[in-house]
C-alpha cells in the first residue's frame, strides 16, 4: 500500500470516528431532550389527575379521570378490589385500553415503559397509587399515564437516516478529496525517486530536483536532497580527481624510477662482464678495468642516492594524502633562519647567495615544526641554486600585518606564467628543464603540504629570463625579543 493511501485510509478512518461520535452526540441530544420534555409532562399530569366515580342503577362504580390537560396525552387506572378489577372508563370512547399489569410488578418497576397498541407507539408512566373508597377505606390502584410517541419517533428517524447517510457521504467525499490532495502533496516525492533512480542507472551527479512549492516538510525534504546531491557530485569529482592524480603520481613514479634501476642495472651488468672476462681475451687494461669498475660504482652509488631522495619524497607525500599531522611548538625564527641562510652556503651551485638583514626576525615566533620548516625553505633554495647558472639568490623577510614572508629570489632562467600554476603539482617540471636541470619534481609538491599544514601561503613572481621569487607567509605568534 502506497504511503498516500495510507495516509488518505488513516485521515478516513479518524474522520469516520470522529463522525461517528458527532452523530452519537447529535442523536443522544435531540432523543434526551425530546422525550425527556415528554416524560417530564408525563409525571407533570399524573399529579393532577384525579379520580370522579360515578354509580350506576344497579349498585356498580364507573371510575372516571378528570384533570387531564393535554389532547395527545392519555390516562387510566385500574382498581385492584377484593372481587374484581375495576378500570376507569375515560378511554372507552376511544377504543383503546393498555395492558393491565399486575399490581406487584407495578411497585416494583414504576416508571416509564414503551408499548405499541394498533400499530400506535405509546411512552406510559404508571405508577402504583392507593384509591380511597367512599367508607373511608383504601384500595390499591395503578394509573397510567400515556403519550402518542409517533411524531417524536418519525422525527429520530429522519434524523438517524440524515446522519448515517450524511456521514457516508461525508465520508466518501473526504477520502475522494484527501486521495487527490494526498497524490498532489507526495507527488514532489515522486520527483526524488525518479531524480534518484536517474543517478543510479546514470553518472549525471548535476541533476537536480525542482521544487517550487512551499518550504514545508517536503520542501526541507527536497531541500535537503538536493544539497546531498551537490555533496556527492562534490565528492565524486574529488573522486575522479583523486583517481586521476593517483594515476599520473604511479606513472610519473614509475617513469622516475625506471631511469635510476636501468642505469643500475646496466652499470652491474657491465662489472659483472668485466670482472668475469679473462684477461688474456680483454683488450683493456688492469688500469681501464679499474677506472670503469670506479666509474660504474659511483654511477650506481649517485642513482641509488637519487632514489632514496625519491622514496623519501615520496613517502612524504604519502604521509600528506593519508592526513597525517606533525607536533607543533612556538619557533623562534631569527635562530632557524640564521641556520638555514649558513648551512645553505654549503649546497652545490654556480651563483652567488645572498643573505638580507634577519635582525628584523629578532623576538618574532612562529607556531610549527622547525625541521619541516627547514626543510621547506631547504627545497625553494634548491630549487633557486638549480635554476640559476649564473646570477645571485638572495634571502630575506618582510612583514606585513601579523604575517612575516620569508622571501627567496633568484636571478635564473625563471618561468613562464602559464607554468606557474602547476608547479606545485606533482612530478611537474618545466618543459626546457627536462633533462637538463637534475630533479624529480616533488620538491615543491612537499613544500606546498608543509606551508598549508603550517596554515600559510606562497605568493609566486617570476618572468622568463629574469628569474623567480617566492615568498612564503606564515602566521606570526608574537612574543618579546631574544636579549
């Protein structure tokens, strides 16, 4: 059963009772008020009936009512002698006579009785009464005092009639009507089970479920569908992304490491022909064996290194894509700039380093992690060294509002402004520095994780032939000055 029928089938069946109990009050109320004013008539008139006997020519009594009011209302009574049973005679004329009942039943169940005499409905009040006799003795007697209910009873049935056939036909409209408004108001849900049933057999995220009715329960509902579905083609695109990075991280990964593993593998083939050959079939030399064995050894030696750095790198960026965080402490940046701008004296390269003014740095801290900030500025210099043959790289720090840039500049080849937005991609190099410059293009990749942990950001400006500069911004936590 469908949640609209439901729904139409539980708002009938609540209206049903509720048309019931209406239409139990509505009758109750009219047959209460109805012959409950009969019945109060009824006892009214048998208080002021009174008894007139009459004697005839032989001795006999006729007992005659007197006292009654109302033309629809009727009286007798029936004198209980010792000889015999005595009924007044003021409805002889009428043809009519009620039951006598038997004088105990009579004292014990006085009241109000329904009969039906000549296919006339009657309401009786009877009640037992004592009759005083002209000695002065009593006699007991029964008076009866009746109504013609037949009005009052073609009035209750009219009335049940108009109330079962109204509530049926009330009924019956309320579950037409409430069908229609049920299928109207659920048919917005019938728009998200198409809309969902056209995700599921599709790969069409961007649909979306248009809805311009009000922001009720539906709405929300609809409202809230919708912004699930922008949620997931998020998702997926992230997906799909992620995916892709993934790909080209394995083939670039896989690129880079088969050039080191071919150059190994082709340096110890080579030894392992050298050293195996006979000397007397060599045309070489102990002193040539021995500079190519040193020579294929170092060639081995500097591809091994050049895959540690990868895997280390590598493994770097692996710990960026699962999440993982590194402990935080204020730093002082004065000290560890002063260490960066020495140790980096010491790297191999062509131009001249220059280090700025870090007086400045004196008293201003930074919240992070000295050896992946070191590590950072370590890869930008690197990068500055490789790229510029000839020229000068400089270091310095400015500050701006609460952030300080430490800022790395060179006078290389530099870049052109296309290939700046990729340069923090992985595996990414510049097209003329392919095989030229030594590199596997991860450095900056790590670089970017480490400044974004470090909730900072890095501002690019570079033109071909002139150089490049980066400039590194970091949130300060200021503190007061180093003595």
């Amino acid at each position: 059963m469908s949640i609209r029928l439901r729904l139409t089938a539980w708002y009938s069946g609540i209206l049903a009772v509720m048309l019931l109990a209406l239409s139990a009050a509505i009758y109750g109320f009219v047959y209460f008020n109805t012959y409950g004013d009969l019945k109060e008539r009824l006892k009214e008139q048998s208080n002021q009936v009174q008894l007139k006997p009459s004697w005839n020519i032989d001795g006999t009594v006729k007992l005659n009512l007197v006292g009654i009011q109302a033309q629809s209302l009727y009286a007798q009574i029936y004198v209980y002698s010792e000889k015999t049973l005595i009924p007044s005679i003021n409805m002889e004329n009428l043809g009519l006579q009620f039951e006598i009942p038997e004088q105990d039943v009579v004292k014990n169940q006085q009241g109000f009785i329904r009969a039906n005499y000549e296919g006339n409905p009657f309401l009786i009040y009877q009640m037992s009464i004592d009759v005083t006799t002209s000695t002065g003795g009593a006699l007991p007697a029964v008076l009866q005092v009746a109504a013609y209910t037949g009005e009052q009873d073609h009035l209750m049935q009219n009335l049940q009639n108009i109330l079962l056939v109204g509530s049926f036909a009330t009924l019956i409209a309320a579950f037409t009507f409430g069908l229609f408004l049920a299928r109207k108001a659920m048919s917005p849900i019938g728009n998200v089970i198409e809309a969902a049933n056209g995700i599921q057999t599709g790969t069409d995220l961007s649909s979306r479920i248009v809805y311009d009715g009000p922001q009720d329960e539906i709405g929300r509902l609809i409202q809230t569908v919708n912004s699930m579905l922008g949620r997931m083609e998020g998702f997926y695109t992230e997906l799909e992304d992620s995916y892709a990075t993934q790909r080209r991280f394995v083939s670039d990964a896989s690129h880079e490491l088969r050039t080191p593993l071919t150059t190994i593998r082709g340096n110890i083939d080579l030894l392992q022909k050298i050293w195996e050959m006979n000397p007397e079939e060599s045309r070489m030399t102990e002193a040539e064996i021995r500079q190519l064995s040193i020579e294929s050894v170092k060639d081995i030696a500097d591809e091994s290194k050049r895959m540690s750095r990868l895997v280390a790198d590598m493994l770097s960026l692996a710990r960026a894509d699962t999440g993982r965080t590194f402990d935080i402490e204020p730093v002082a940046l004065e000290p560890m700039m002063t260490e960066v701008a020495r140790r980096a004296s010491f790297l191999p390269r062509q131009a001249e380093w220059s280090v700025g003014d870090l007086s400045q740095l004196n008293g201003k801290y930074i919240v992070g992690n000295k050896d992946y900030l070191q590590q950072m500025m370590f890869i930008f210099i690197d990068n500055a060294f490789k790229y510029t043959p000839e020229g000068e790289v400089t270091l310095d720090a400015v500050f701006y509002q609460n952030q300080v840039g430490i800022r790395i500049a060179d006078t290389g080849i530099g870049m052109d402004k296309d290939e700046v937005p990729h340069i923090f991609d992985r595996f990414y190099r510049a097209d003329e520095s392919r095989g030229i410059t030594e590199g596997i293009g991860l450095g900056l990749s790590i670089a970017k994780w480490i400044i974004d942990e470090h909730g900072g950001s890095v501002e690019v400006v570079t033109r071909q032939g002139e150089g490049t500069t980066f400039v590194i911004w970091l949130p300060l936590l200021f503190a007061p000055p180093l003595e």
